[in-house]
C-alpha cells in the first residue's frame, strides 16, 4: 500500500517537474524571440499607429507602406548591395584561402607544418581591436577608405576558424582514396578539386554559411571605413538611420529596414539550419 | 603522401592563408605597440614621438578609468550569466524527451546569435523607447513603474549587458546540449544506479564531464564580452549617458575616430590585449586542474 502510494506521489511529482520546465523552457523562448516579433509588428503597422502605445502583436491595417518609405528616407538599396557584395566576397575569400591551406595542414608533410598551424589558428584567440588602428592607417594610405575593397581585403585574413574548421572534416577523407588518385596521375591540386571537395561538401557548405553571416553581421570594420552614406553596408546604415530618425521618429521604416537586414541571415538559418548549427558546435568541442 | 611534388604544392596550398594572417593580423598587432608611442596626425599623415605619454594620459583620463570599471562590470556580469544561465536551459532542455521540440527550442534560442548587433541594438531601442516603447507600455498595463532605461545613467549599462546576453546566451547554449547530449548513457545509467539525485550527477558527473566545453565557452565568452558588444554599446547608448555604458573597445573607438587621437586609442588596445591576456592565462590556469578530458 504504502509503496503504491509512493509511487503515485513520485508520478505526481515527475508529472508536476515535466510541466514546471516546459513553462520554463516555453517562458525563454518568449522573452528570447519577442523582440524580433514586435520589430516585424512595428514594420507592418502604419507609422501614425507606431506613436500610440499598444500591445498587440498583430498589426491593426497591416502595410508595408514602411518599406516602401524606407527606401525613400535612406539609400536601403545601396545598403543590401553593399552588404551582398562584402559578404559574398569575405566568405569567398575565407574559402579560397582556407580549403586549399586547410588540404596541406590535413594530408601533407612539410616541415614547419605544426608550427604554422598553430600561427593560423592562434589568431582565434587575437581580439581584432589590436589590429584595427595600424590597419585604419594603412587602408587610409593606400586610397581604400571609403571602399568595399578595405571592407573586404583584411576582412579575410581572420581565417583561422575556417582553417581549423576544415582541416578537421579533411582528416576525414581517407588517405587510400587520395593515393589511389596519385596512382591515377592526379596532382595535388587535382586530388584536392575531384576528391576532398567533393567528399566533404556539408562541411564546405556549413562554414561558407557560417562566414556569410559573420560577413553579413560585421559592425565595427565597416563603420570605420565607409563614409558616405551610399556606401554603407546595412548593418552600419542601420546606426545611421537610428541616429537620424530620433528626431524624425520613423520607428515603423526603421524597423522595416532592420527586417530587411535580419530576412537573409533568417533564411539562410531556416534552410541550413542543421549546417549553420553543427558548424557552431564544432567550434565548441576541443 | 604526396612525397616529393607534395612538398612545394603544400607551400604554395599555405602559403596566401599565412600571408594574410601575418600581413593583417600579427604585422597591426605589432604595429599597433609601435603606434602607441607615436601620434599620427590624420590630415598631415605624421607621426610624431611621444614615448610613454599616450599610457600615462590614458591612465589619467577619469573617461579610461569608468570604460575600464565598466568593463569590468560587463565580464564580471555577462561572463559568468553567459555560462550558467545557458548551461541551466541545456540540462532543462536535456529532460525533454521530444525531439522535434528539443530541437524547436534549440533554434529559437539559438535565433538571436544570427541577428547583428545593430539590428538587436535598434529592436531593442525600440523596445527601450521611454515614451511609447513597448517595455514602458507593458509595464504600465501590468501596474509597474515605468523607466527612462537607456537615458538612465544608473541603468543604461544594465540595459547593454542585458541586450548583450540575449543576443549571446544560444551560442553557448547549443554548444552545452551538444555536449551534455554526447556524454556516454553507461556513465549516466552508473550513476543513476548508485542511487545519485539530478544534481549530484550535474555536479558530479555531467558538468565535470562537459568541462572542456565550459573551459572553450568561458575563453570566447571573454572575448566577445571585451570585442564585440561594442556594437550594442554604439547602437543603444553611444557609451552614454555620461559614459556610464562605455566600454574599453568603445573609449578606443571614441578616442581614435571622434577626437583623432590614434597614439592613445592604441596604447588602449595594447592595454586590451593585455587584459585579454592575463584573463585567458588564468582561464588555462584554472583548466589545468580542474578540465577533465574522457
């Protein structure tokens, strides 16, 4: 008897600790994701609405006449431009740098090799702030303030991670497949094009990603070499718009513009979740 | 592999990532002590000697001195919050037996570390906005008093830390369940079975088991603690109101490119690396002996 009532008291109690952390659990998701849902609440309601207070999470008369009003307020255009042209180009460039170094620090003997790996992947632990004041210098001496190129150029040298990254998911690749490849006559080029790449696709994929939104995200950089309004990225516009509107108090074309920046690096997300996730993991463990 | 050919194709293969690294990284890290002795001027495009002086003003500079509290203030908060409370929802998060809702809660976590730090900064302006933001509006539904937040010198930098959390804690969150999740059944079931309650196998077992992660988390949460939140910082607040949520990365900002100042924004990042430095030796200090690797 008093085993069986034990038993139920145990089941209640196992019961009551199940729900106290799916509220707990659900309660951080709520606090964590609300922000962005108002900001998408705020870009769909008319901008007269913005003003009244109100704690509703649909819009009244949804619109998208924000957007429309963004557009004309600041060049958002040029903005989402400048932003694909310096992400696309960094994570490129991290890429073409990083697949063919990560391919030696993996498969090849030289010497030197471990001293230089650990050159590269020491760069991880650098905050970049140290490097920023003689870089600022010799991107404004040799004539590229005020470029995308002195976005882009030193942008890709903090290729570490993706080295390291790589030359893990290379290790991967079976030694014999590569030797059978050299039996076949492949140079080292070629054994990397026909079978690393194509063997290690996911993890290619994962960091291309990974270096896109860090691209995408990037704050401190730009805003120190872009100047001109037209030639801002989005993520350094956005501070520039914030700072105008707060006289101007165009809250709903702010925010719309915000939805705008957050759309791809959400899609991206939506699409290669499993990609951009086991990227970040991978990072963490040892 | 790859014997003979292979060597010279291999230094080709490394050669532009150690080009790179050491042209953009290594060469300004130097530079940057020798530029913390000198004063460029921006429009003569001088240099002139100034020997220590830049440390010396910097130390004196009572704006120095709240950055570097408040920097302090950040790691001591946002470091330790950054761990426990991410680390919490991954053991919460490991008690779901669901799937797909384990994994619908990793990725709203998880959201806020793909948003940039100036689209988090100006949703959570709005959100701050003292006259019809959403915080102040929902606080006086509720019955609570409503704040100046961000134009509140006693709380503009609680504010920051706190958008600096939200935007920060799914990193590390996904990276716990992922090693909680990867800790060996038998050794949990060993545990189970000499009768330990949940928490003495988390303290015992799990979190001893997952140390080397806690150690990788607690080394870049420093570092995004001291580097990136300047973002947010320059978004929110500007470092205001009077300073009181600047930071060091924030005072060099300001010093470099709004008074033009390079000599002594340098010497400040030399102070940084330096902070950065020490911080990280005590964390390998720490791991030493208390990481246990399986």
């Amino acid at each position: 008897m008093s085993t069986t009532s034990k038993q139920r008291k145990g089941a209640a109690l196992h019961l009551a600790s199940r729900v106290a952390i799916h509220v707990a659990l659900f309660a951080a998701v709520v606090v964590t994701l609300f922000p962005l849902l108002w900001m998408f609440t705020t870009a769909f309601t008319p901008n007269e609405l913005t003003f009244r207070r109100n704690l509703g999470l649909l819009p009244a008369q949804p619109t998208i006449a924000n957007f429309v009003a963004a557009f004309q307020i600041q060049p958002v255009a040029y903005w989402l431009l400048n932003s694909v042209i310096t992400s696309v180009a960094i994570a490129a460039g991290k890429m073409l740098v990083a697949i063919p170094a990560a391919f030696a620090f993996a498969h090849f003997r030289f010497r030197g090799r471990d001293w230089l790996f650990a050159v590269i992947v020491g760069t991880m632990t650098i905050p970049y702030v140290v490097t920023l004041i003689p870089t600022y210098i010799a991107i404004v001496r040799l004539d590229l303030y005020n470029t995308l190129a002195g976005v882009i150029i030193p942008s890709i040298a903090f290729c570490g991670f993706a080295i390291f990254f790589l030359r893990q998911s290379f290790k991967v690749v079976p030694t014999e497949l590569l030797e059978a490849g050299v039996i076949d006559g492949a140079g080292p080029l070629c054994a990397l094009v026909s079978i690393v790449i194509p063997n290690t696709l996911p993890a290619i994929a994962s960091l291309s990603v990974l270096s896109f939104l860090s691209a995408w995200n990037l704050y401190l950089w730009p805003h120190l070499i872009l100047n001109d309004a037209n030639m801002k990225t989005l993520s350094i516009g956005l501070k520039l718009f914030a700072t105008n509107q707060e006289q101007l108090q165009q809250w709903g074309p702010l925010m719309a513009t915000a939805v705008l920046g957050l759309l791809p690096a959400l899609a991206i997300f939506a699409f290669a979740q499993r990609y951009v996730m086991d990227a970040f993991v991978h990072s963490g463990i040892k | 592999m790859f014997a003979l050919q292979g060597r010279y194709a291999a230094w080709l293969f490394v050669a532009p990532a150690i080009l790179l690294v050491a042209v953009f990284i290594y060469l300004p890290m130097v530079l940057n002590v020798g530029v913390s002795f000198y004063d460029w001027s921006v429009l003569r495009n001088e240099f002139t000697w100034k020997g220590v002086e830049n440390y010396l003003s910097t130390l004196d500079n009572i704006d120095f001195r709240s950055a570097f509290a408040n920097t302090a203030i950040y790691l001591a908060v946002l470091v330790p919050a950054q761990i426990a409370l991410p680390l919490l929802l991954a053991f919460l998060m490991l008690r779901v037996r669901n799937r797909l809702l384990v994994r619908a809660y990793r990725a709203a976590y998880f959201i806020p570390t793909i948003v940039s730090f100036s689209i988090a900064g100006v949703v959570w302006l709005w959100m701050f906005n003292p006259i019809v933001g959403f915080l102040n509006t929902f606080f006086e539904a509720i019955g609570l008093q409503s704040h100046r937040w961000l134009n509140d010198p006693d709380m503009a930098l609680w504010c920051v830390a706190a958008v600096a959390f939200w935007k920060g804690f799914g990193l590390n969150l996904i990276l716990y369940a992922a090693a909680l999740v990867g800790i060996p059944r038998e050794v949990v079931e060993a545990a189970d079975l000499d009768g330990a309650g949940p928490w003495t196998r988390a303290l015992r077992i799990e979190i001893p088991m997952i140390s080397p992660t806690l150690f990788f988390t607690g080394v870049t949460t420093v570092l995004i603690v001291m580097d990136e939140i300047v973002g947010v910082v320059d978004v929110l607040t500007e470092g205001g109101p009077y300073n009181s949520s600047s930071n060091l990365v924030y005072y060099l900002y300001d010093r470099a490119f709004r008074q033009f100042n390079f000599g002594e924004a340098a010497a400040v990042a030399t102070l940084i690396i330096a902070i950065v430095a020490v911080a990280t030796w005590l964390q390998f200090r720490a791991f030493e002996r208390y990481v246990h690797y399986q």
